[in-house]
C-alpha cells in the first residue's frame, strides 16, 4: 500500500470501510475472541471433532464461499486510484460538470484487463486490453468503460455471446487459455467479416503493449455530449498516454508468461509506488450533429475509427494514477463498471453495439456480485447523495429512514423527488427516431475491408512485419485446412501481398485476386509516431565485484534522475562492492533476472568473472540485441561486446566519457527499439 495517499473525498468514503486487523485480537464475525484458532473442537484429543464447534463452522463456511463468478469477459484485471484535472471548459459541447469545472480534481478507479483469458491467465497474451475509469463526480458516477483498440469485432451487440464462444477456449476440452490461435475463432472471423478491422489490429502489436501505462485508450462508440442549451454533438472519447504508446514484441510476450505472468500487474504496481505515476490525457474528437453524414463510413458503426487527422483529437484534461489498492477483491474484483453510468451532458446514440452493452453491464453484475445492491459496495458507491424508492434485495446495507418507498405520495411530501434539468436532474436527449420494426443491417454498415486497409497502410515496416508473422503464427496454429483458406482468401480483400505471404507460412493456396483500391493513411496510427522517452524503462546493470566504483555511480545518479529505473543484478543477490570501496546492492541474479523483464542493458562487469557467469551474461545479452533493445558497456563490459560482436551495431553504445555515455544510453533508449536490428 503506497503511503503516499490522496485525500480526496472517494479515499475518504473508503476510510470508513477501512479495517486494519494488525495487533488485534482474533474474533469470531460475532466478535467473539477466541482463545485458540489452530485445534478443532474434538471429543478427546485423538477423538472425532464436535457439531458444535461454531468457530470451526463458520472460518470453513467462509472459506468455502470465498469465490464469485469470474467477469465472463475482461476477468483478469488490475486496478489503481487516481484523478482526473480539466484542463479547459467544454461548456460549449457539454454540460457535464466533469468537463466543465477545471478547479475540479475528479476521483477515478481505473481497470486494466485482458478480454479473453481466465483470471488466472498471463498478462501479456496477444489481445485486446480493457480500460475501465470510474469518474466519481460531484453529480453521480460517470463510466468511461473503454479498450486500448479504437474498433470492434461486432457490429451488432445480439452477436457478442458469438463472438465471446468463438475467442474463449473451446468448449469441448477447455484449450487454448487466453489465446485467439484455434479453429472456433478464426472460423468466427472468416464467416463474420464485419470482425476485419479489429482483427487487423490484434494481430498488430497493440495487442501486446510494453505496459498498461503505455498504452492508448478509446471509448469505441460514438456518444453524445449535450450542452445547456440542449443542443447536441457526436463525439469520441481517447486516453493518450504521456509515456507514448509501446508494445512487447512476441517472443518477449511468450516468454513473460512464464517468467512473470503478472508483468503488466507488477509494472502499474510498481510504477505507483516509486511514485512514477502513470498519466493519461483525456482527448476528444467532435462532431457536429449537421455532419453526420459527411463521412465515407458510418459514424454510429463500432468497426470504424474517426481518423485524426480528419477529425483531431483535442486534449481537453489529464488523469494521474497515484494509489495502489488496499484489497484486490474488494476494490478491483467487486468494482463493477457499465457504459450506461452517465452523468447530465453525456449521452448515448443508436449504435447498436453501445444499446446492447447498455443492457448487459447491470445484467452480469447481478449474478457475479450475487444481487441488486452491488452499487453499495464502497467501490462502487458515488461520493454524492442517491435516494430512492429501491429497497430490500439480498446483502442490502443502507437502513432507509421512514415508512413511505413509493412515488408518487403525500406522507413525504411527494420525496425523494424528481429533479429538474435545472436543479441538476439527467434528461435524455429529445432526438427523433422513426422507423419500421426490423431485423437488419443498415446499408451504410457494408464496408468491412476500407478502414482495415487504412491501418496496414498506416504501419511502418517493422509494424507490418509483425502483422505478418502474428496471422501466420495465429492461422498457423488452425487445424482446419479450410478455415486457414477461408482466412488468407478474407484478408486478401485487405492487402494482397500480406495475405500471399500468409498463405504461404500456413500452407495453402495464395490468393490470386484481392487488393484495395484504398491508399490513404493515418500516421496517427503507427506506434512509431508516439511519445519517445526513457522514462521510467527498466536498465539491467550487470556488475561484479571490483566493478569501477565512482565512474559507474555517476552513471546511474543521472540515470535516476532522468527518471530511468536501472536494476543491479550481479552473480549472487547482495551488496557489491566496486574500487573507492562504493557499494551498490545487487537486487537479482542471472537466475531470477530474465532480458525480457528489461527495457536495455548496461554491461560493467567487475574483475571478478566466473565461467557460469559468462555463459549466462552471454545468453543474456544475446537475447536482449535480437529484441533490438538498447546494449551500453563501459569498463570490462566493452571487452564483452567485442567477444560478441555487437560493436558498430544500431543502438550499442561503447562509453569511455561517463556522461555522454549516460546521455547517449538515454537518447538511444528512447527509441525503445532499434528496428534496423529486425531479422526478416
Ligand atoms: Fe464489454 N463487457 N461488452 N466491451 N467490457 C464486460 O461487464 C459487452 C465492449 C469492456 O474492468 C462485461 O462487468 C457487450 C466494447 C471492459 O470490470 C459484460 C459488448 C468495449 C470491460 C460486457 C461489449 C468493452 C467489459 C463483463 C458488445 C470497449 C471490463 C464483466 C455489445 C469500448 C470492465 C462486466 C471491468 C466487461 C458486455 C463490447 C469494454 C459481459 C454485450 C466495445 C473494459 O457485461
């Protein structure tokens, strides 16, 4: 738990339910102390344990209940505390306090999940990530329940329990865990072309991205925004992260699965803790309700994204993520979020993929969190006042006051009473809506190739190979002939000569015809178009004994406060001591260390150098240059480039002056990665 606490008035509400056990005395739930909690109650010591042994009962009863239903989706996830700051008032478009009151410091909870895997599942598996934010406002709780990819599978909500069987294991043996590489999802996605936007991007790095804290967020649906004059605009909702957006490359997320499964966990955990908090911007894209049909897609279809270049993305304030939870299940498993949690200003429109996940939210909340009062859980409640006529229903909390829980009536004067637009009471917007009752699809929804298009254009070339050999990793993984045909010949309508390289990696016919007419691009979509900086990345500082004391300090001194975290590992966990007798504390070995849990190494070594420890350095640094991370040495490290041949290679740095040494690592790390290393 991080001490450095923000005393806002969610944190304040939560201290209420606070309950700190260190240095009490053990009790039963009755509150009765106990004089011994190890031995069962028995009919002699060698003797069968008694009925009446309630304290025995009711720790096993407990324990027996302790699990609920995991989310059917988004089930792992990991969350933080923070707030959100306006930056400017967006009275003109909204009148949502929120986006409106810049003195305002509102309270968040944010969720980052994966989509498909079990709660149990590893962190970085090939998916979309969910990011979830609670705005805890003045005028009730306002959800921004969003993904890090800006488009979905679907088109329309009735088909998500689909599109969920197909991408979730499959059901007759449970395989794969949290993974999309099976027949059931790629039949689902060959049959259901709509998927095509979407799957480009899971098949591109995004879905494996370097860090919760690297990565973007997108509302998906059009919403609306609705201003005091009740007049009403399009928009779209964006997180920008201000470490940029950056992925993992795919052995590295293959391998964190093992290594650590809970990389992205510990990353956010840490991250706050140092008190390196992550940051968001909040941007928005706007349209005007007399624009709605001047664009070349549909602005209500949820498979297509509103490029910025032709609509810009406007920063309009900044949330911070600066404490850690207390309680992992009772703040982040009992938090339950859902896109109809709106506040006066804020409102839906008729994409059909938004009015289904309207109803659903509330409808899975109920048999996770086991009835109707899960908004008193402390999580979940707003900061602000709710009364109501709703009563009773199972683990009720609040004790309403009074005799009278129906409206209309006289006995309370007519209260709780409904309050005006004026006095702050929510009034949907007044659009007009007609039509025939059908069963369809509008025509305007037909397109499923353009906009895929408009990513593979908008990829530099290492982005492109990675899509390349995710689909052939993927498609390859697909026992079904005619499924791994059905794929190459749907994506041939994207891009020709991806789908021929595809089809040649799995084995079956490349398709002849195909191709888009569409050339445009949106650079904003390439991920080497980001925020570049070596803030907060992770240095494996290799070093033994004997290591060059003050040259080497100086080196992470500026490090350190550049905000880089370098990590010393050396041959055994424990204090190193290098020449003028500085001491440095080596955190891990070469066992527990792994290259994949590091952003760049920096070779030092020492004079001490066993032949293990050679070997493992070796496999090491090897393993860090073919994911074309940033390699530095200085002092006996150089020799160890040498051995290696990695000198005069893209982002290997030699140092003999410590400081340019220092500054050059950095530029030189802020690139995340040296793609011209990238073996095609
Ligand atoms: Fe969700 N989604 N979803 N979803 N979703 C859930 O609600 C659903 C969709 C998203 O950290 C569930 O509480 C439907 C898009 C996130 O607790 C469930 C449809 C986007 C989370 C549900 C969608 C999301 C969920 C499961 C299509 C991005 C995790 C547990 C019509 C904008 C929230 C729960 C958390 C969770 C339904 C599509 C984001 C079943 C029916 C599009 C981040 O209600």
């Amino acid at each position: 738990m991080s001490d450095k606490r923000d005393h806002n008035e969610k944190d304040e509400q939560l201290e209420i339910f606070r309950v700190k056990d260190k240095g009490k005395y053990l009790t039963t739930n009755q509150g009765l102390k106990m004089s011994e909690d190890e031995f069962s109650l028995k009919a002699g010591e060698r003797g069968p344990t008694l009925m009446e042994d309630f304290h025995f009962r009711e720790k096993m009863t407990h324990f027996d209940h302790e699990r609920i239903p995991e989310r059917v989706v988004h089930a792992r996830g990991f969350a933080a505390h923070g707030e959100f700051q306006l930056y400017e008032s967006m009275e003109r478009y909204t009148k949502a306090k929120l986006f409106t009151n810049t003195s305002k410091k509102t309270p968040v909870f944010v969720r980052f999940s994966t989509v498909n895997g079990s709660k149990g599942s590893g962190d970085t598996a090939r998916d979309a990530r969910g990011f979830a934010t609670k705005f805890y406002t003045e005028e009730g709780n306002y959800d921004l329940v969003a993904n890090n990819i800006p488009v979905f599978f679907i088109q329309d909500g009735i088909k998500f329990p689909d599109v969920v069987h197909a991408f979730k294991p499959e059901p007759h043996n449970d395989i794969p865990q949290a993974a999309t590489a099976h027949d059931n999802f790629w039949d689902f996605v060959a049959n259901n072309q709509e998927s095509a936007h979407m799957i480009m991007w899971i098949m591109s790095d995004r879905a494996i991205p370097r860090s919760f804290r690297m990565m973007e967020g997108f509302g998906v649906h059009t919403f609306r925004f609705v201003n005091e004059r009740r007049e009403a605009f399009f928009v779209k909702f964006h997180w920008k992260p201000t470490l940029g957006t950056h992925s993992l490359l795919w052995e590295e997320s293959q391998k964190l699965m093992g290594i650590d499964p809970d990389f992205h966990r510990n990353d956010l955990w840490n991250a706050i803790e140092r008190g390196d908090y992550p940051e968001f911007e909040l941007g928005v894209q706007i349209i005007n309700e007399s624009d709605e049909f001047k664009f070349d897609f549909d602005i209500l279809d949820a498979t297509k994204l509103w490029p910025e270049e032709d609509v810009p993305v406007k920063l309009i304030g900044k949330m911070t993520l600066n404490r850690n939870v207390d309680n992992f299940f009772a703040e982040t498993e009992q938090v339950a979020f859902h896109p109809g949690h709106v506040v006066p200003g804020i409102d839906f429109t008729n994409d059909p993929l938004l009015q289904a996940r309207l109803f659903s939210y509330t409808d899975t909340q109920l048999i996770r969190l086991g009835g109707p009062n899960f908004h008193e859980l402390p999580i979940n409640r707003p900061v602000c006042p709710f009364h109501n006529n709703q009563r009773d229903g199972f683990g009720r909390q609040t004790i309403n006051v009074g005799k009278v829980n129906y409206h209309r009536n006289s006995l309370a004067g007519n209260t709780p009473a409904p309050a005006s637009p004026a006095e702050g009471g929510y009034m949907s917007y007044q659009e007009k809506v007609e039509g025939r009752k059908v069963r369809a699809r509008s025509e305007s929804f037909k397109d499923h190739f353009s906009q895929a298009t408009l990513f593979w254009n908008s990829m530099s070339a290492p982005e492109k190979q990675h899509i390349m050999d995710a689909f052939s990793f993927e498609v390859g993984k697909v026992k079904s002939k005619s499924v791994r045909q059905q794929v190459v010949d749907m994506f041939a309508n994207v891009n020709l000569g991806l789908a021929q390289a595809v089809a040649r990696n799995v084995g079956v016919t490349p398709p002849h015809h195909g191709g888009s007419p569409v050339t445009k691009s949106s650079p904003a979509l390439s991920q080497l178009n980001t925020e570049m900086t070596p803030k907060t990345r992770r240095v494996a500082v290799i070093l033994t004994e004997g290591f060059n004391g003050p040259e080497v300090k100086r080196v992470l001194d500026s490090w350190k406060a550049n905000g880089l975290v370098p990590v010393i590992i050396s041959e055994n966990i424990g204090v190193v001591t290098g020449t003028n007798g500085i001491k440095l504390e080596a955190t891990e070995n070469l066992l527990t260390a792994d290259s994949v849990l590091f952003d760049a190494v920096y070779m030092v070594r020492g004079s001490d150098n066993s032949m293990k420890f050679n070997k493992e350095t070796a496999y090491f640094l090897d393993e860090a240059f073919n994911h074309q991370k940033t390699i530095g040495a200085t002092h006996e490290g150089k020799k160890w480039l040498e051995i290696n041949q990695f000198v005069h290679k893209p982002g290997v740095l030699i140092g003999d002056n410590m400081d340019w040494f220092a500054m050059d690592f950095m530029k030189s790390l802020a690139k995340h990665r040296h793609w011209e290393r990238q073996v095609v």
